[in-house]
C-alpha cells in the first residue's frame, strides 16, 4: 500500500486542455512537494505548500494542499507540450521523504 | 556547474559482478541520499547521510554499501549483482538533515543500472 497515492497514473491530452493531477494520503503531512521529472533527468522541485487549504501558482499550474494536510492537487490550465513529463508528490514522514507512484503526462501537439 | 553530479550515467553489467556509482554536490549542502526509482517510476528512499553519518538506512539488501568519505560525496557499492538490482539510482542532497520537515531535494541525473 502506497502511503502517497497519486491519480491518475497515466493522462494523454491535447495541447490546450486542462487537467488536475491528485495525490491523496490517508496520513498528515507537515508540508507536501511537487517535482517534475522529465526522461533521463532527475525530478527537479516545482513548489512546496505548507499551510493547510494553501494555493500557490506558478504560471499555468495552480497547487493546492487540502485543508487536512492529507491531500493535494495540480491543475496545469491550456497545457502544452513542454509539460510532458512525469509529476511526483512528496511528504515528510517519519524523517523521510516519501514519494507517490507518479503521473505520467503526455501532452499531444 | 552541476549542482549533484552521478557517474556513471549508464552501466551495463553481468549478474554477480561488483559496482560502485559515485555522487558528488557543490552546492555545500548536509545531507544526501541514494533513491532507486524502478521500472514503474517509483522513487523509494534507500540511504540516507547527514555529514558523513548514516540516518535512513531502508530495508535494502547488505550487497548494497554506502560510503561518504565527506559530507560532498557519498558513493553507493554493489556487491554480487542480481537481475532485480536494474534499475535507474538517483542521488540527491539537501540543506536541511531529514529531521526539518523540510526536506526539498536537489537530484542528481541518476545512473541507469542493467544487471543482464
């Protein structure tokens, strides 16, 4: 059982649609991490949310982390092709940090 | 000037030879890791140093041995490989040791691992 489960595992869409990408948890988080890793690099950090209900954005992608600190969304708007990749959550626990499974993003031109 | 760097980038060996990858940071920060993420994308924690002291230490296999001859390096050892040792192993490194909640994580490029 993943302690971080994130969904959906795969999303193929067309440049311009929207999507939310979700990663949920059973347990608390102090903070939770987002990374996008791209093919034959390592996962590079997009945003960090602390505060319980906190939203960030960063351009086209809007972060939330649940008002519980269980859970926490991605929502890229009019995505585009240089979005491609696979996205990560992350939580603190337990002195480590644990990764979900991941979404792999596939944007189409 | 890369931040993590990890050699080699790609190995290919046979089952039950012995390899080592190493990692080094510039960036001065405390702490480093060696994740392996597997066939399915999924990055589970394996080692853990702050300052050359081991702190996470996951339920891996004793083939594998971590060493940090100083808080810049940390290389990992693979003794008697097997087929389910493929796998792609990423180093990283942050400022804050794994007891900060912190924990924001710069990654190496990883070292693609085939056992054949």
């Amino acid at each position: 059982t993943q302690l971080l489960e994130q969904s959906p595992q795969f999303l193929s869409i067309q440049e311009g649609e929207n999507l939310t990408v979700y990663c949920n948890s059973s347990s608390v988080f102090s903070s939770l991490q987002w990374y996008r890793q791209e093919p034959g690099e390592g996962p590079v950090l997009l945003v960090t949310v602390v505060t319980g209900g906190e939203v960030k954005k960063l351009k086209r992608l809007t972060f939330q982390f649940g008002d519980a600190r269980k859970d926490s969304s991605l929502h890229i708007t009019a995505a585009q092709t240089g979005d491609t990749g696979l996205y990560l959550c992350a939580g603190a626990k337990g002195g480590k940090l644990i990764f979900g499974q991941g979404t792999e993003l596939s944007v189409k031109p | 000037d890369t931040a993590v760097s990890q050699t080699p980038k790609y190995l290919v060996t046979q089952m039950g030879n012995d390899k080592s990858i190493k990692c080094e940071q510039n960036l001065g920060h405390d702490t480093m890791y060696w994740y392996k993420q597997d066939s399915k994308k999924f990055l589970k924690i394996m080692f853990s140093y702050n300052n050359k002291e081991l702190i996470i230490n996951e339920t891996v296999p004793n083939r594998f041995s971590p060493k940090s001859p100083d808080k810049a390096h940390l290389n990992l050892h693979i003794n008697s490989l097997e087929l389910g040792d493929s796998a792609v192993y990423f180093c990283a490194s942050s400022q804050d040791s794994v007891h900060s909640g912190a924990n924001v994580l710069t990654f190496g490029a990883g070292s693609r691992l085939t056992v054949l």
